[in-house]
C-alpha cells in the first residue's frame, strides 16, 4: 500500500535523525523513495519548527494527538454546535497550526461534510441491525421539546435507542400517532409500558395507541409533589432569616436597654421559629427520599417482590408527615399536589406489575425448571437490580441504601444449593440474563429529558437536522463516532505540502 504524503515526511524527518544522511541521495536510498520527493520534503520540514511546539507536532505521538484534536474540534463545535469553517479557521491559526494542518476554510468544510456523511451512513446500517425479532419487547418514553415547532421524541428507554424525533405543528395524539406508525406497525414490537410526565395526549398514545401501561414519570411527579410544599418551606424560612438580620441590625444600633432587651427576646423566639424550620427543611427531604426509595420491585430493607399491598404501606408513613407539614406550613396547592401523587400510585404499581409479567414471560421462555426459576426471581434478580441502581444515582443516601440492599442480596446468593451446582458459564450467563431484564424496569423518562436538554442546548443549525444528530447525544459517541469517521480521509493543504488526516488506532 502507498504511503501517504504525511507518512513519507515523517520517514524523511525520521531517516535524517536516525540515519544522520542529510543528502538528498542518501535519504532517498535509505527511503526508497524518489530523489525528487526527499527534496520536496526536505523543503517543507525546514519550513515548519516555526514555534517552541512545532517539532513535537511532527512526531508520531504529537501527530495521532494533533489529528484527534482536529478532528475532536470539528466535530464538537462545527457538526454539534454549529460553527462555521471560517471561525475555526480563525481558531486553528490562533493556536499556531496552520503549518502543520490544513486551515482553510475550503479544507475544514470539506472535512465536516465528510464527517457528516460518515455518521449519516453509520446511522443507516446500525437502522439495518436494529430490526426486532417477532414479538420483542421494549419500554418506551415520550416527551416533547419547543423551539420554533414543537419536537416530538420517542426513546427505547433501556437502551436509548431513539424511534422517532421529528416536527411537528402540533403534540396532539393524532400527530403522536402519525409519527410512530413507520416504527410500530412494520417493526414487531411488543411495548410492556410506556413512561411520560403525564399529558394527554401521551396517555392516551400509551393506552390506544400502543396498546400497553401508561407509567408516570417518578421525576416529573417527585417534583410536583415537592414543589409547593418546598417553596413554602423555603419561603418562610427566608423571610425569618431577614427579620432575623433586620433585628440584628437594630440590636448593634440600639443603646437603651429597654428597647435591647425587648429586641433580645424577638431574636430568641426568632431562633426557636428557625429550629421548627430547619427540622422541617430535614423532615421534608427525607420524607421525598423514603418515597424514592419506596418506589421500587423490590422492599429496600427486606429485598422481597413488591406489589400493590406492598408499595401501598411503604408510601403511606411518609405521605402522612408530607400533609402534616402541608396543614403547618404549605398551602392548599400542596395539599393538593399531595392528593395528585396519591392517585398516581395505582399507575406505579401497573408499571412493576407489567415489568413482572414481562419478567415471567422472559424467564419461561429461557427455562421451565421451577428451581432455577425460583432462584433468578429470588436471589439473583434482586441483586443484580440493586447493584444497577446504586451505579446509576449519585445522590450519596441513596447510593448508600441501594449498596446495602445490594450487599445484603448478595449475602444470601452464594448459600443457596443452587449457586453451589451452577457450572461458571452458566452462572455467567444467567447473570447477564439478570443484567439484561433488570435494566427493562424504568422509573423515569431520563433519556428522553436528556435528548431535551441537549436540543435545548444547540444552536439553530443542529436543530434543523435530528437524523445527522441521532448518534451524538451521549458523551461517550464522540470516540465511537471518530472512529468510524476515521475511515474518511480528509485531504488538507498546508504551505509545503498536501497530507491526509486520518484517526489514530
């Protein structure tokens, strides 16, 4: 195979530090390479150690490091967020390598139109690979976000596998139900349950359209629950914090002691009010964390199945200390936001009790031995779960109550007989099997609230195009996606010399 440009300098620059051959002849015969190309070369290294930096740029490191950085630019600021080939131009030749990249802007738009159609035909053979087997299952998540028109988004919320993003005039169900025809009715899906913040529209795509249990979204309805009832909280706290400030101020000033000691007396019973406050802030947090923690399959503390009788008890000790600070300090839009969420707990129970059918239809189709059956839902199931929760928060109490609810599942896995009989793969392959259907249960619409928030982010070009972007929501497809655009090979021109940028492996 041929060398490329780039390639045949670098050998030149190597052979001249290695060899100490500086004639054109002897470089060439060292090289195999024409007489006519090492002076060509020779010419254009002697131009380049411009900068304390240039000679760095020239080797192999400084050179794969020197392409990921370009091509990490382009893509990050030029495809994602829209700049244009002249301002990074500008930006490239600021950082003093228009010697060693090509920096026109003829070069740079030519490598994003490269770029963009790398990941456009990366995006139609991962759509080839996708299609589902008959009858699989999935979870869905639904929302929409406004610029201009309103954007309607659908993601497989386990994978984020994005179905449908488009605009739309409207958000009503027909439009809804428009746009997912192309998916639904060809694809062979089987929808358990779909999760959305509760509109109309979407309820009703969930129930008539898709056929399937429409589950709210634990965040969207934590934080209605939370939000009246906080702001009070919060509110009056405030506002005791500067009459407490505004006395302060007066006590420093004052002199007679009459006037001292009545102001001394409103600052104590100021501070006795602040108390009730602070332990309500405390009871108001820790009454949200319980529900968040109640909200699951499994019992946090006793790691057993938990359905409607379950769930029902969990959540009724820290509702009733919500309404007894609402009756003290909330108003009634928190008594009302209370009574909303309270009417929403028959829709989270549908949601694990559609993901324990999904569950049993999974595991029967996997095995009929009742023992194995048993030990997946009892031990290895739980486990696997709660080790997934407690990666996915960050919260610190959470992450701490799910490790224990973990470690404590796991205390109980290796005695049972059926742990001690399993050979290593097939121990490993039911773990996998765990991994995979413990990732199907789905409390919130964070993927779809993700998408939304990167849209929110971007500037009007990308806007305009969701297909070129479907592949760039996450952090981690940068490297996937430069990988893959490495097989383009973008042609750059630079004083000296043409070279082509390709990826590093």
């Amino acid at each position: 195979m041929s060398l490329t440009i780039r390639e045949r300098c670098l050998l030149v620059a190597k052979c001249r530090l290695q060899e100490g051959a500086f004639s054109i002849r002897a470089i060439a015969n060292a090289t195999g390479l024409s007489k006519s190309s090492v002076g060509r070369h020779q010419q254009a290294i002697a131009r380049l150690p411009q900068h304390p930096e240039s000679s760095w740029w020239e080797t192999q490191v400084g050179g794969a490091w020197l392409r990921l950085l370009v091509l990490g630019i382009v893509y990050y600021f030029g495809i994602k967020q829209g700049i244009g080939a002249e301002s990074l131009s500008e930006f490239f030749h600021a950082i003093r390598l228009e010697r060693h990249v090509g920096c026109s802007t003829t070069a740079l738009r030519s490598l994003k139109q490269k770029m963009k159609e790398s990941i456009l035909a990366d995006r139609a053979a991962s759509c080839e690979h996708c299609q589902p087997s008959e009858g699989q299952g999935i979870c869905v998540g639904g929302d929409e976000t406004f610029f201009d028109l309103p954007i309607l988004v659908m993601v497989e919320l386990s994978s984020g596998y994005i179905f449908t993003e488009v605009k739309s005039d409207n958000r009503i169900y027909s439009s809804w139900l428009e746009q997912i025809q192309s998916w639904w009715m060809q694809g062979g899906w089987h929808c358990h349950f779909m999760v959305s913040d509760g509109a109309f529209a979407l309820i009703k795509l969930a129930l008539e359209g898709l056929g399937c249990v429409n589950v709210p979204d634990l965040f969207h309805a934590l934080r209605a629950l939370g939000q009246p009832l906080g702001s009070a909280i919060g509110r009056q706290y405030s506002q005791l914090k500067k009459q407490q400030q505004k006395l302060g101020e007066q006590l420093a000033k004052t002199t007679e002691q009459v006037k001292r000691t009545k102001l001394e007396r409103e600052l104590e019973q100021l501070a006795v009010q602040q108390q009730g406050y602070e332990s309500a802030q405390s009871t108001y947090h820790q009454t949200l964390l319980a529900i968040t923690q109640g909200i699951h399959p499994f019992n946090l503390t006793t790691g057993n199945w938990q359905l409607w009788q379950e769930l029902s008890t969990n959540l009724c000790s820290p509702l009733k200390q919500l309404r007894s600070l609402a009756w003290r300090y909330g108003t009634n839009k928190a008594s009302s936001a209370i009574d909303s969420f309270e009417q929403q707990i028959p829709s989270f129970v549908q949601g694990i009790h559609a993901w324990w059918r999904w569950v049993s239809q999974a595991l029967n189709a996997e095995t009929d031995d009742l023992a194995l059956q048993q030990w997946v839902l009892e031990l290895l199931r739980p486990w696997t779960y709660w080790q997934q929760q407690a990666n996915k928060t960050k919260h610190c109490e959470l992450k701490a109550a799910y490790q224990a609810a973990a470690s404590q599942a796991e205390d109980r896995f290796p005695r049972h007989p059926l742990t001690q009989q399993l050979e290593t793969e097939a121990g490993q392959q039911w773990m996998s099997w765990a991994h995979w259907i413990c990732t199907k249960y789905q409390r919130t619409s964070s993927a779809v609230e993700g998408r939304n928030g990167y849209w929110s982010g971007s500037p009007c070009p990308s806007r305009d195009n969701p297909p070129l972007l479907r592949f760039v929501v996450r952090t981690e497809v940068l490297t996937t996606n430069l990988r893959k655009i490495g097989t383009v090979l973008a042609t750059f021109t630079a004083p000296g010399y043409l070279w082509l940028i390709g990826l590093c492996h």
